[in-house]
C-alpha cells in the first residue's frame, strides 16, 4: 500500500524526469551559442562604460548581433544555423487583400457557451494581473521615481482588448520588457508607447520577412537578463530583511506560481498576504492608552481610519475590562469607517454596562450617520473645586508630567473648542503662573 503523499510525489518525480529527459535529448546546439552570445553581450554592455553612454539600447544590439550570426552560421558553420522553429514566426503577407485575411471577426452565436466564459474571465484576470505587476516593475526602474495610475492603465487595456477582439487580435498586457527597453533608451513620456505600437503595427504589417530572422533565444536572454534586474539574489536578501510578513508571502508566490500557474500563484499568494494583514489588523488596530489627566485617571480608545469586523472581538474585551467608577474615552475623530457590529458593542456599552458601573464614557468624533452622537461626560478642563483641591507640589508634578510627554511626543488629546465653551460660560480656573524672561 502506497499513502496518498508517497504516490504524488513518485508521480511527480516521474513527470519531472521525463520532462527533464525531453528537454536535454533535444538541446539545439546553434540556439544555445546564440542565447549565450547575448546574455554575454548584455552583461558587458552593461559593464564597460563607454558602452553604456552608446545612445542605441542593448537590447537592441542583441537582436541585430543574434541575426548576423545566424547568417554567418548559414554559410560557415550550416550545422549550427537555425532554422525557422527557432526564429520568430509572423505571418507574411504578399499584398494588402492577403493582409486583410489575418483578421477574423467573432462567431456571436458562441455567446452563451460556458467555456467562452471562463476563458474569458480567465484571460481577463491574468492579463490584469499580469499589468499590474509589470507596472509595479516598471515603476521600480523609473530613475524619477514616478507612479503609473493602475486603473487607468487597466481601463485602457480593457478597451484595447475589447478592439482587439473584435479583429481577431489574441489579449494583451503591459510589457515589462517593452518598459525596460524604453527607460533604459532614455525615454521619459508616454509617447514612447504610441510610437512603439506604431512601429509594431509597420513591421507587422510591411517587414514581417525582417522580424522572422530573429532567433527566439536571443529574445529569451533578453527576457533572463531584465526578470533577474527585476529579482536579483540582493533583492531576496532585502525582501528577508523586511522580516517573515514580507518575506513569506513573497517566496510562498513564487513556489506556488513555478508550482502551478500564475493566476493560482499570485491567488495563493493574495491569500496569504491577506491572512497577515488580518493577523496584524487584530493585534494593533485599536489603540487603548492611560493618560494622567490633573488628578484623574483616564483611558482612551483611539478607532482606527477603517474599524472592520475583524476588531469586534477586541473591542469587546476592552469594554469589558472597564472597571467600575472610572471614566473612558471613545475616540473616532480618524475613523472613515466603522463596522455596524462595532457600533452596537459601543451603543450597547454606553446605554447598559457603562450605567450600571457607573463609567463616565465620552464619545468623540462619531458622525451622524453612525447614530451615535458625541457625548463629553468628562471634560479636560481644570475647575473650580479641582482647583481648590491641588496643593502647590502637586501643581508642580502636573507640569513635570507634562513637559516629560511634550519631551518624548506623547500627547493627551485635548478639544480645544469644547474646552473654550466650557470656560467662557463656567469660567477660568487656572494651575499656576508661570514667569519667565
């Protein structure tokens, strides 16, 4: 009897040997020279200085050096020449009616096939994945530092792959490589990307004989080349040092796109990005403090911008532990969002448990439509009777305390506006005086 795991992993062992076996039995001798004359090329280019200055990109360079050594080897060296399964492969059209003939309309009748759905949604999802990660990318190289707006960038995709569709072009996305190549020429505007879908189209459409002596693996090393700038072993090294949060999710991706495929890769890893996010959220997302307030004691609950669900258990906990005849602070002044369920653990905390153990609870910041209104059952003002009962030294240690957060910037908040109402109508009863030159 063989487990469940033991079979798996001989049945994959099986399917690694075999594909290893077909991959070296058909090594191409011409495809590697050629490969490692331009990643050679590339690392050199990249090295010498003067020919870093060249205005012409490398990337360029490889393409033309990969055909005339091709050409070379179709005289000198024939057993090394490629022939056309390892160049690129474009269709040649002899006039313009035969170029016509390349586009293709859509059968409208398959609307309702499922499987037209899924691939669809299916293509939609990778090539938007696919962008957004080619952009991040991309936006790492761009010495100005700039930022891609992503949705527009998706929104113009869409609309392309619609067009394109509709002419029979097969889907596209952002090009990480087409970006490179554009920074490392010296582009700085979008133009770049017009002119190149122009010159596309021109040699598509004019010079496809040209793009078909291209050996695919000169391409390829290009492809090597820009992926390990983009993932060098210093940038793994980095991604460690930011700690397992980052590091984890990051690694996990990329086992699991070389594993599977990219779509369920990057879910994988989306899902465990979210499951630290969530974990972090919990622990750190509300923030509860003690603040010394004259001779009083008081806590604060500090909502953060988004209060979700996820903070409903913790939320509880802390109201909970409220102890009787003390006085608390809600405060949602930097909160946009909060759960419904969060508002109802506090509705019920201030209409029951606050009555019956006598809590002075405040609400601060909590807009209308929350249906909680903000309540200040304790305000930091200094009274009369709270005045009468402070001796000189106590006054002092108040103003020691103080200077000791303003020292280290831990602040009490304070309502500046609600202290000024309450002292024009109830009067000013200040600390001390204080003298200075």
């Amino acid at each position: 009897t063989v487990s469940y795991f033991d079979y798996h992993a001989v049945s994959f062992l099986d399917y690694f040997d075999a594909n290893l076996t077909t991959t070296l039995s058909n090594v191409y001798i011409g495809a590697c020279l050629i490969g490692g004359l331009s990643l050679i090329t590339i690392i050199l280019w990249g090295k010498i200085k003067f020919l870093k200055k060249l205005p012409i990109p490398v990337a360029l360079v490889v393409i033309i050096l990969s055909i005339l050594t091709n050409y070379f080897n179709s005289y000198f060296l024939p057993g090394l020449y490629l022939k056309p399964d390892h160049l690129l492969n474009v269709p040649v059209a002899k006039n313009f009616s035969d170029f016509i003939t390349f586009f293709h309309y859509p059968d409208f009748t398959k609307i309702g096939n499922t499987n037209v759905w899924t691939a669809a949604i299916s293509i939609a999802l990778v090539a938007s994945l696919a962008t957004l990660l080619n952009v991040e990318a991309v936006d790492k190289l761009d010495k100005h530092g700039r930022n891609t707006p992503r949705n527009l960038e998706l929104i113009a995709q869409g609309i392309g792959n619609a067009t394109a569709g509709l002419i029979g072009g097969i889907p596209m996305n952002s090009g990480v490589i087409r970006g490179y190549v554009g920074i490392a020429s010296g582009s700085e505007t979008k133009k770049t990307a017009i002119i190149h879908g122009l010159l596309i189209l021109a040699f598509v459409a004019l010079l496809p004989m040209l793009l078909n002596l291209i050996p695919l693996s000169a391409v390829a090393a290009v492809l090597i080349m820009t992926g390990y700038k983009l993932a060098n072993p210093k940038f793994l090294i980095e991604m460690y040092k930011k700690g397992f949060a980052q590091f984890l999710p990051f690694i996990i991706t990329i086992i699991a796109i070389l594993a599977t495929n990219l779509l369920l890769g990057i879910v994988i890893g989306l899902g465990l990005g979210i499951i630290y996010v969530l974990r972090n959220d919990i622990r750190s997302a509300l923030q509860l403090t003690n603040e010394k307030q004259y001779t009083e004691d008081v806590a604060r609950i500090i909502l953060p911008q988004v209060t979700s669900f996820i903070n409903k258990s913790k939320m509880r906990t802390i109201l909970n532990g409220v102890p009787a005849n003390s006085k608390i602070i809600i405060d949602a002044s930097y909160s946009k969002y909060i759960d419904v369920d969060i508002i109802e653990i506090i509705r019920n905390f201030k209409t029951i448990m606050a009555p019956e153990k006598k809590i002075g609870l405040s609400l601060i910041g909590f807009k209308n439509k929350y249906g909680l209104t903000d309540e200040a059952q304790h305000a930091n003002v200094m009274t009369k009777e709270l005045q009468s009962l402070l001796t000189p030294i106590e006054i002092l240690g108040i103003l020691i305390e103080g200077n000791k957060r303003f020292a280290t910037g831990s602040k009490i908040e304070k309502n500046i506006s609600e202290q000024m109402d309450i002292t024009s109508s109830e009067g000013q009863y200040p600390l001390a005086v204080v003298l200075s030159c």
